[in-house]
C-alpha cells in the first residue's frame, strides 16, 4: 500500500523539523588554557659574566599536540578536542623555564635559543608526562613529569654538572570534562617543579 499524500507531508515535515534543530543546536566551544609559572619575586642577576641559554624542551610524543589528554585506565587515553593549550606544552614550559631561572638571580644573563650571546651553561629538558589522571573519578590528579640537564661550557665543550627527574602529581576535585581546575593543578605542579629545579641548580652552581 503506497503512503497517502498526507503521510509523505507529514513525514517531510518531521524532517524538516529535525534539520532545523541541528542547525541551530551551536557546537560546542573550544575552551583554551595556558601552561604557565611565575616566580613570586625577582632577585637581581649574579654579578658575573655567567649566560643560560634554554634550549627548546622535547616533550614525549604522547603530548605534543595542544589537546589535553586523560588517562582513564592502565593503558587507556584520551585527547580533549574541546579543551586545549593555547600553546603547544613544550614551547610553554620552555618560556616558563627561561621567565622563572630568568627571575632567580642563578645568572648574569638568561636568554632563548635564538640567542646570539655566547653562553656559559646551558639548560635542556624534556617533557615525560603530561596528563589528567583519572583512573580513579573521586580523586583525580594533574601529572607532570620532567627531566632537566644543565650543562657547562668550557671553550666550546659541554659537560653535564646537573641532571634530574621531577614528578608532581597535584590533586584536585573536578569533572574530568570541566578542565579549569586541570589546567589550575598543573600550574600549581609546574609551579612546584621548576622551584625545586631553582633550588637544586642553586645547589650545583653555588
């Protein structure tokens, strides 16, 4: 039996309907987050000759890109599309590095890559870990892992007189899918790793 005119109307017009509601139903917004550290108070440079270069930090593979990523079991992940860095994780840890050991007083000068200043040390690091853990929902944690050389450079020769690995696993409270408080807790263990790292080269480099 063929469908009446009536039915085919109606049926055009759910379709119709439907269609309308999906374009004005708004897709959801991408919400960005920086990755950042700011020392409290600023010494004065050492007064030597002394120049840090900050080299650019690697980081893993598993972390490169700008979505921020969730590890919701043993071997389990998952990338964010709709919250993100708004600037890739090594480049920021890098800027924030450089700003922090910057801001210290270790040395005379400390300055980028870029640099055409003849450095005396040199600082490298690289990004191992990066990611909310939620394996358990009740109590999740921002993880941060890292590794940072500092080496020194005596007539074009380099040498490794510092080297570390850092973990920082903050808690916090949050729905994994709100990551305002994420991006908070990874501030805070940024914040905590890069004041020990002060510390220690302080201790490296009286």
């Amino acid at each position: 039996m063929s469908p009446s005119p009536r039915c085919l109307l109606l049926l055009a017009l759910t379709v119709l309907a439907g269609c309308a509601h999906m374009l004005t139903t708004a897709a959801p917004e991408r919400r960005f987050y920086a990755l950042t550290a700011q020392r409290p108070e600023a010494l004065a440079p050492a007064r030597d000759k002394s120049v840090l270069k900050v080299r650019p930090f690697q980081i893993s593979p598993a972390y490169q890109g700008k979505d921020m990523v969730y590890r919701t079991g043993d071997v389990e992940y998952q990338a964010d599309y709709y919250n993100v860095f708004f600037v890739q994780p090594g480049a920021a840890a890098t800027q924030a590095a450089e700003e922090w050991i910057g801001r210290s007083g270790l040395f005379g000068n400390v300055v980028d890559s870029t640099s055409q200043v003849p450095d005396t040390h040199v600082l490298e690091g690289m990004v191992n870990a990066l990611y909310g853990d939620f394996r358990d929902p009740k109590n999740p944690k921002a993880v941060i892992e890292a590794q940072f050389f500092l080496l020194k450079n005596k007539d074009e020769k380099y040498s490794v007189i510092f080297q570390k690995s850092y973990s920082k696993a903050v808690p916090f409270s949050a729905d994994y899918k709100d990551a305002t408080l994420l991006a908070k807790a990874y501030q805070t263990g940024l914040t905590e790793m890069l004041s020990e790292l002060e510390n220690d080269i302080r201790a490296a480099r009286p």
